[in-house]
C-alpha cells in the first residue's frame, strides 16, 4: 500500500508506504510513513502477527526528538477475548515513556510511568498547544465494561512553557496530584518559579452524573476550588495562549471556584502595581499599570486600573475579562471588554509611524478576535514617507499552485487577529519626515486594519516645515498628503517647496506615493533642470563644474527620486526628543554665523525655539498659535534685537 497527502483534522499523513505478507491472520507488517501532528513526524515499524501475539517494534523522529522502542510492545490475547500489553518502553529524546496493561474483554486496565518526557509529545494526542518543557510521574487508568472510569496520576512538569508566533512564557514548575473515583476528581497542585512557590490551587469536582463519555462528566460536575497566587503575570498570561498583546509583572490573586466548569462561579480579588502591558506588533507600552479587580461569577471586573503610556501619558478605565468561554471551550479563549480613558498616551510606535492621543478608547474581543477602537485627538503624530519593513516591499502576487506534492503539509494558519478602529483628529503636531522632508500638519485620519497590517485613511494638510536639498532648507510653501488604506500606508503626495537663491527662485514639486515619490524642479526664470540642480548643489553653472562634481550631481538626483540617502538630521532629531531641529544659514548683518535651530513644542499650541551659532550668537523665537491661520511670534537675540509680530496664513 502506497499513500500520499492524506489528512484528517489536525493529523496529516504525507507518505505512507507499507508492506503486509498475512497468511490465516500470521504473518509480517511493515510500514513507513511521515507528516505532521503538532509537530513533524517520521516513524518505521514492523509488527510480527501470531494467532494469539503481536509485537511491535519501531523507531523515527518526533520534532527534533528521535524516537526508539528500546523495549518492543508485546500484546498478548487473553480467554475473554481482551488484550495484555507487557511492559513497554518508548526513549523520546533523553526521556522514557512506559505503558502497560490490558484493553478489551470488557476492561481497560492501564498505567504508565514518565520520566522526563517532553510535553510536546503530547501534541499527538491533543491539539496542537504549543506547550513546552518535560513531564515526570505516575498514571494510572481503569474502568469495566458499562461502568464509570476511576484512575490517579502523580506528575510534575518541569520548565512548563507555552510558546506563541510572538512570545514564550517563562517557565514554571508544577506538581500535581489527580485522583478520580467513580464519583469525584480531586486535583492539588503547586506552582514554582526558579525553585519559589508562587502559586497553589485545588479543586473538587463532585456529583459526577452519569450517562456521558468522562469528559462530559466532568464539565457538568460540581466544581469546588481554590487558587492563590503571587508571583509574575507572564507566567499565567502565556499560558493561555493570547498573541496580540503581552503582561508581565508581579501580580497577586486570590480566586475560589463553585458552579461547573461549564457554568464556572469564581470569587475572589486581583490586585497588581507593576504590570507592564506591550504589543510588539503595534509598539504599544503601558508600564506601572495599577489595577484591582474582583471576580464574579465567570468575570473578572477590574473595578479600576491606570498605567503609564509613553514618557508623560496615561491610560485609565475598567472592565471585564470573562473566562466562560475558555472553560466551556479552550479554543474559544478569554473575552475581553475595557473602557478606557487616554491622556496624552502613546498608543502605536511603529518604525513607519507613531500616534501619542487624547480620548476614548474601548478594547473589546469575544475570545477569538478582538478590536481596538476610538474617537481620540492627536496630540502628537509621526509618519515616515517611504519607510517600510523588507517583507512588505514584496510584491504581493496571485499565484494558483498547479502540481503541487501531495506530501506537503498544509501551511501553519496564523490565529485570529486584533484589529484597529480608531478615528483621530490632529490640530497639529502630525510630523511627516523622510524623502528629505521635517514637516508639521494637520490631519483628520482613521486607523483600521490589523495590528501587523495597519491601514490609515484621511488627509492631512500642511501647517510648516522644510524640505532640505543639497545643503539648502527649502520653505513647505504647499502641502497636502492623502491617506487611501493601503497596507503598507502608501499616501499619495501634493507638495512644493520653494527658496530664493542669489538671482532665481527654486521650486521643488514632490507627487507620487510615498513609496514611490515623483520629483519635478522648476524655477522663475525658467532654467533646465541640469542646471538648476547645478546652481543648488555647487553655486555654479553645469558648464563650469568638475567632472567629480557631474558624478555627484547626478548621484544627488538618483537618490532624491528613489527615496534614499542618508538623513543624519532626523535620525539625531528623534534620538535626543527635538520636534524640530534645522541648519540655518549665516547673515552677516546680524553677526550670525551657520547656525543650530531646535526647537519644541512646550504646550500643543505654544512652540520654542533655541537658534546659536556656538560662537557668541543666540536667540529665542516663540511661536503662539492662536487659530489654524492666525499665530503670533516674538524673538529675542543676544545682540540686543527684539521682535513681536503677527503672522496670517490662508491657503486661497
């Protein structure tokens, strides 16, 4: 028998080769095949056929675990027509798996012993859990033919792990004791972390009814129990297997469980100080998270909570996590529903971009997915036009696959993700830089999309900023971006900036994408754009430049039309937390030199900014802005010169 490509739920075959030479029912097997159950598989075996023995011995893999009947299973048939298996052992890796017993004839009568087992093994067995580390102890398992199982197993679990597509637990040790009888479970367990008990728990579960399979029995059991707990959040919250966002910290609970593990009534308190939340996938931070929560029923109600979020914001609310639906099914996972209250809080920090906001916003999911959602203003925003990571500058293709092995296991699916709803408004204090450009806007945006695919609509419009090109700042004198949905954000573009040389004026017109910018040069008087880029880059005509000089000039262009080039300014801007920071060119008449400009935002709508030259010369702008249009600014220099004026802009 030849077999490719075969699946079956989690379980998936892709070659199968196997040999059978029966005669009256003796003979020999033998078999080879590989696929997938949690992990990759390769197994050969061979089993020899009697009328009253099988013996079946075997080796392969197991993930990256060799696999070995170091002592080949022997069943043999008994009067009442059941089976006894003599002691068998399987090596995993460095542990050992014994079993023994009998099946059929109306009992089943099984124990097994571990030692230093890996738990990954036991994804052949229940679905894929991602769990890691190794399983010592005892088990034992009976039950007659119309009767009720009984059994009792000893175990310990040493550096238990759940690892996740983003994070893995740390690890903890668990000893366990389990005992079934024909009416109860009972189940006492301790949790420890680098050799310090952190948690204990209990549980009963009584009046088991009759008429289901064991696990039907047990979800519909009533349910005693108690569980304490001091000690790190990330040893728990890994564990239960939730990607979009992790929670460290210590944090203390105190829980007692009634009802059934279908109707679940817990009880209790949880209290933390230092819970730290993060996203990788959006950036999102909040440290020294304070919450107090209390259970009830199926629900976790965190009466309050607050946290830091950024360098100077906050976040702040209540809700509810409710655990029903993890324990009726453990593919359904934690619901969660929080209402929360942002100020001045850093909710996404991406490398492409950034959002610190004021407002509303909820975090709700029904255990399978889940949203981000709200209706903020912006207090500080960031983009960074054609900045992108390597994978996503891929282009995407629609490909049918033809032919395709039949022996290829079907590709990982990614869980349910978390998703963005959020509207935000920005008055100002939306910088847009890269493409050579440090800029301030306003912007009427909304971010939807997933945490690792993010899209942005909306527009944003220019309030000021430069453009700076061979060594010149050029003024922003027109400015529009327009955010269309894309993932990655890929905006298209309407900006011009201009400057007053010696004896002509320079326009630079950037439209296009982000991604994909196109450059125009234009001047008054009109000059080819050889020429202009000659007179901006060396003061020059083209006719009177260097051959070394051509070559720069025309790396200058190429790396202003794709986007390259290094940005030195920007890259220190950010690093030391300037919201603008410029080279300003010498005037004589002031006794200024070249000179360093940076500046801050003090209040949202109050900005100052230090000029100095390093060598005696300095000065203070202020910039109040009043409306969108209407601003006043004063300057105070050391050489004794005072300003205060009125500035009106209006775009006709």
């Amino acid at each position: 028998m030849r077999a490719q490509g075969i699946g079956r739920g989690p379980l998936f075959i892709g070659r199968l080769a196997a040999n059978a030479n029966l005669v009256n029912g003796e003979g020999r097997v033998t078999a080879s095949l590989a696929g997938r159950r949690g992990s990759n598989f390769e197994l050969q075996t061979s089993a020899q056929i009697a009328s009253d023995t099988v013996t079946l011995a075997g080796n392969g893999s197991y993930g990256n675990r060799r696999l070995r009947l170091v002592r080949p299973a022997r069943l043999s048939k008994l009067d009442d027509s059941g089976w006894r298996l003599a002691p068998a052992v399987l090596r995993v890796g460095r542990g050992r798996l014994g079993l023994q017993g009998r099946f059929g004839g109306g009992l089943t009568d099984i124990s097994a012993q571990f030692n230093t087992v890996p738990l990954a093994l036991f994804d052949v067995a229940v679905r894929e859990l991602g769990f890691g580390g190794n399983a010592s102890g005892t088990l034992s398992y009976r039950q007659a033919e119309g009767g009720v199982p009984t059994g009792k197993a000893s175990l310990k679990f040493d550096n238990l792990t759940r690892t996740g597509l983003i994070a893995s637990s740390r690890p903890v040790d668990i000893a366990a004791n389990l005992a079934l009888t024909v009416d109860a479970l009972a189940v006492r367990a301790v949790i420890a972390e680098q050799d310090k008990t952190v948690g204990r728990a209990q549980a009963r579960i009584g009046n088991l009814p009759q008429g289901f399979d064991l696990f039907g029995r047990l979800r519909r059991g009533t349910l005693a129990g108690q569980l304490r707990f001091n000690g790190p959040a990330d040893s728990l919250w890994r564990l239960l297997g939730i990607e979009a966002f992790d929670v460290t910290g210590q944090v203390g609970v105190a829980a007692n469980l009634s009802g059934s593990l279908m109707d679940p009534s817990i009880s209790g308190v949880l209290a933390t100080r230092t819970a730290r939340l993060e996203s990788t996938l959006s950036g999102t931070v909040i440290s020294d998270i304070a919450a107090r929560g209390q259970f009830n029923g199926s629900r976790l109600t965190l009466t309050s909570f607050n946290g830091k979020a950024g360098s100077n914001g906050t976040v702040s609310g209540q809700g509810y996590v409710d655990y029903g639906g993890l324990f009726a099914s453990p593919s359904r996972g934690v619901a969660v529903e929080i209402r929360a209250a942002a100020k001045n809080a850093q909710l996404v920090n991406r490398d492409d971009f950034g959002a610190t906001v004021t407002g509303p916003l909820t975090i709700s999911s029904d255990g399978t997915s889940g949203t981000l959602g709200g209706d903020v203003v912006l207090n500080r925003g960031r983009f960074r036009l054609g900045q992108f990571n390597a994978a996503e500058a891929l282009p995407v293709i629609n490909v049918r696959e033809i032919n395709r092995r039949a022996d290829e296991a079907p590709r990982r699916v990614r869980p349910a993700v978390w998703r963005y709803d959020v509207k935000a408004r920005a008055p100002n204090q939306f910088t847009v830089t890269g493409l050579g450009i440090n800029s301030e806007w306003g912007a009427n945006v909304t971010l939807t999309g997933t945490v690792d695919a993010p899209r942005i609509t909306g527009q944003a419009d220019l309030i000021r900023g430069e453009y700076e090109f061979a060594g010149r700042d050029f003024e922003l004198v027109r400015g529009r971006i327009n955010f269309r949905g894309e993932s990655p954000p890929n905006p298209a573009l309407d900006i011009a900036a201009s400057a007053n040389l010696s004896d002509l004026n320079a326009t630079i017109n950037v439209r296009g994408t982000g991604l994909a910018p196109e450059i125009s040069f234009t001047s008054t008087p009109a000059l080819p754009e050889d020429e202009l880029l000659a007179r901006l880059l060396f003061g020059s005509s083209i006719t009177d430049i260097s051959a070394p000089e051509a070559v720069q000039l025309a790396a200058a262009l190429a790396s202003l039309r794709g986007g390259g080039g290094l940005d030195p300014i920007n890259a220190l801007r950010g690093a030391i937390g300037l919201d603008r920071l410029r080279i300003v060119e010498g005037n004589q008449t002031l006794g200024q030199g070249t000179s360093i400009a940076a500046g801050k935002y003090i209040t949202r709508n109050t900005y100052v900014e230090i000029v100095t030259d390093g060598r005696g010369y300095s000065a203070t702008q202020v910039e109040f802005q009043i409306t969108r249009w209407l601003s006043l600014l004063s300057s105070i220099s050391t050489i004794g010169r005072q300003s205060a004026n009125v500035r009106i802009s209006r775009d006709y």
